[in-house]
C-alpha cells in the first residue's frame, strides 16, 4: 500500500488538498449538505459532516446542531455549566455569562462568543450504517410481509390447484350427463375454470 501511494503521487495525480479546494468558511447554509468547520493540517476548513471522522477537532459555533458524539478539547473542570460530552443532535448552547435575571432583561453589549474546539468521538455515518445493517426499524414489516407470502404461496400451490381439479371434474360430469343443456367442450373444460379462479 505504501508503494502505491508513493507512485499516485510521484505521478503527480494528487498533490494533497490545498485551502482553496475547500469551501469558504461564511458560505451560506444549504438544506442540501451540512458543513462543519474542522482543524485539518492546523488549518479551519468547512467540511461536509459526513466526511468527519473519529478524532477529527471541530469548532461549535453557539446554537448549531451537534454532528455526532464530542468531548471538549479543553479542560472544564472549574465550569460546571458546560457538559462534559455531547451526543448527536444536541444544540450548543454556551453559556453567555449572564447569571442574574436582571441582566437578561436589559440592553447591554457583548462580544459575540468564539466557536470552541470539539474532538469527535464516533464518526457520523457509522450510526446510519448500524440502522441499516440492523434493520431493527424494519423487523415488524419484515415479518408482516413473509406471513402474507407464505399465505400467497399456500393459495396458489394447494388451494387454487384443489379447486382446479374440483371444477373440471364438476364441468366433465355437467357435460357428459347433461350434454344437451351445455355449451361446447372448450366453454366447459378452459372458459369456465378461468372465471371461476379470476373470481377467487
């Protein structure tokens, strides 16, 4: 493996991600794709969520949405405000510093918070690859739908067979007994077995 790394970039086919590759760090939000702003290579980039992994350093703005499981980067143990882990789906909220009810209510001026560091501890797409390999969500269906196969199985193989067999036998004795009051032998052997199973 190392040697073929080695000869992807001797031949010059990649020469590692530069800044400009990346997106801009205040490009507008997208219902399309979520971007998280990562340390990579001592640098902040935007980074699509679903390529964080476990490890990765983020930095939380106040009031986004938490991509996967984090632990602060830095040391709180004086704060008891700030939680000693997030989980998935959390908002962000830091404390701002305002302790008295007072305060909240008047107008006052404040240096908008800094986005604190976050080291992840799971990697974001691993939980929608353990809802699919698990199907856990999908188990009562699962079931529901092998019972209605098995009973589909059981009408088509055993119960329309043994009415098969029962209404030609019934339309033979009709035409041999009866001939005159029935139609021909096509009307009586195929016609009127095929209505009498559309019907069922």
């Amino acid at each position: 493996m190392p040697n073929i790394m080695a000869q992807i970039y001797g031949a010059g086919w990649c020469d590692g991600l530069m800044l400009k590759d990346y997106l801009d760090l205040h490009c507008p939000s997208s219902q399309c794709i979520s971007m998280q702003w990562t340390i990579r290579d001592s640098k902040i980039i935007n980074l699509p969520i679903p390529l964080l992994v476990e490890g990765d350093v983020i930095l939380l703005r106040p009031g986004q949405i938490i991509p996967a499981k984090t632990q602060p980067l830095k040391s709180y143990a004086d704060d008891l405000e700030i939680p000693k882990e997030f989980i998935k789906d959390e908002h962000y909220t830091p404390s701002h510093g305002c302790s008295n009810i007072d305060e909240l209510n008047k107008v006052l001026t404040c240096l908008p918070l800094k986005p604190e560091p976050y080291i992840m501890q799971e990697t974001p797409f691993l939980e929608l690859f353990r809802q699919y390999l698990n199907r856990s969500y999908d188990k009562s269906n699962y079931r529901m739908d092998k019972k209605w196969l098995n009973i589909y199985v059981l009408l088509l193989r055993k119960v329309f067979l043994v009415l098969l067999i029962i209404m030609i036998l019934i339309n033979c004795l009709r035409y041999k007994f009866y001939s005159n009051l029935v139609s021909d032998v096509y009307d009586m052997v195929i016609f009127l077995q095929d209505m009498g199973l559309i019907e069922v």
